[in-house]
C-alpha cells in the first residue's frame, strides 16, 4: 500500500480511488464530471485539447488546472476587494496620523531647531534629521505589523464557492517578500507623512523657532 502526496497542491486535499468502485458506489457508471489530464509538452497541449472538443461523441470542453482553480474561487473576488479597500483606507490614515505626528514634534523641538541654525546646521540637515525620524518611527511600526500578522501564518480557513456549492479551503502564507514589501510600504508611508513636517521645519526662521520655544 503506498501513500500519495500532492505536496502544497491542490491534489493533496483529494482523496483518490478506484474508479469503477467510487462510480458503482454512487451509482454513476456511464459518466464522470471531470477528468483530470497532463500533458507532455505545450504542443501536445494543444493537439489535446482540439482532439477532446472536436470529438461529438465526447461532448465535452477543456479548461487548463489554473483557470479551472480561478474559476472556482471567483466566490472570494469581494472578499479580495474588501480587505484591499481596508488597507489602502487604512494606509492614507497612517500617512495622516504620522503627518500629524511630526507636527507636533516640530512645534515642540522649536528650540532645538532654532539653536541648531544658530550653530550654522544647514536646512537640508534639519530635514533630513526629521524625515530620518519619520522613516524610522514607520519602519519600526511595519515591523511590529509584521510581528502580529505572523501567527496567520498556515492558519487555514475557507470560503463558499457559488460555482460548484461547495467550500474551498485555503491556507494563509506570510511569506519573507510579503513581510519586505509591508515593511518597505511603511518607510514609504512615513516618507511621504514626514515630508510636510520636515519642510516646515526647515524653513523655520532662527528668531520665530526661539520665539516659539
């Protein structure tokens, strides 16, 4: 007796068996709803499938592995746009609130930053210096993201498909370019929320910063 393994495709989540047994069981000998075929090459592919769709006495048609899985989890496409709506909705918050932030820090540095134009430090350094702390405070703040999502991670769940009533069963992945790519999102968003902030800063003049502090 041997064990079959699909790895993480989606073959491992069927069970497999004898053809005529399964069909006597259910009692549908004289036809099947699917038949799952490989083919060689490209070339054969293609000769196979005008073989199978030019043949009347089958009355079937082919669909490739990939469209027939996109097929079957066009049910999840809202769901897909929801949690995409959600976190662009949430990203222009997080460029906001970090906007406010910096503000907020510049109005209470502006002693520091008028003694540091006295010393003769250069606006360019001045926000610099800001937007450095911006980035920082983002990227710090898409790693600890990163912390919490992973526990999703293998976590497994699934989703009504209205294509053939059934329910197909996904797996949550974080993978190492999903964890890059959320936490190069966050320098961005801090980059793009700092930037306002680090210009005021900039071109604070030296009496009105002392005047302020």
């Amino acid at each position: 007796m041997g064990v079959m393994d699909g790895g993480q495709s989606a073959l491992n989540s069927e069970i497999w068996g004898d053809f005529n047994q399964i069909s006597a069981e259910y009692n549908q000998q004289d036809s099947s709803s699917s038949v799952l075929l490989r083919a060689t090459d490209p070339v054969s592919l293609d000769a196979l499938k005008h073989s199978i769709e030019d043949d009347p006495r089958l009355n079937a048609s082919t669909i490739t592995e990939s469209d027939y899985y996109h097929g079957q989890t066009a049910s999840g496409a809202p769901l897909e746009f929801l949690g995409i709506l959600v976190s662009v909705i949430m990203a222009i918050g997080s460029a906001f609130a970090t906007t406010n932030i910096m503000y907020a820090a510049v109005a209470r540095r502006a002693k520091e930053i008028g003694t540091l134009k006295t010393l003769g430090f250069s606006d360019g350094s001045i926000l610099l210096s800001f937007l450095s702390e911006s980035v920082l405070l983002a990227a710090l703040a898409g790693v600890l993201g990163c912390l919490i999502a992973l526990p999703l991670n293998w976590v497994t769940t699934g989703v009504g498909s209205m294509v053939s009533f059934s329910e197909i069963a996904f797996r949550f992945h974080v993978s190492i370019a999903a964890l890059f790519s959320g936490i190069i999102f966050a320098v961005v968003l801090g980059a793009v929320g700092g930037a306002l902030p680090a210009r005021a800063a900039a071109k604070k003049e030296i009496l009105s910063a002392l005047r302020e502090a």
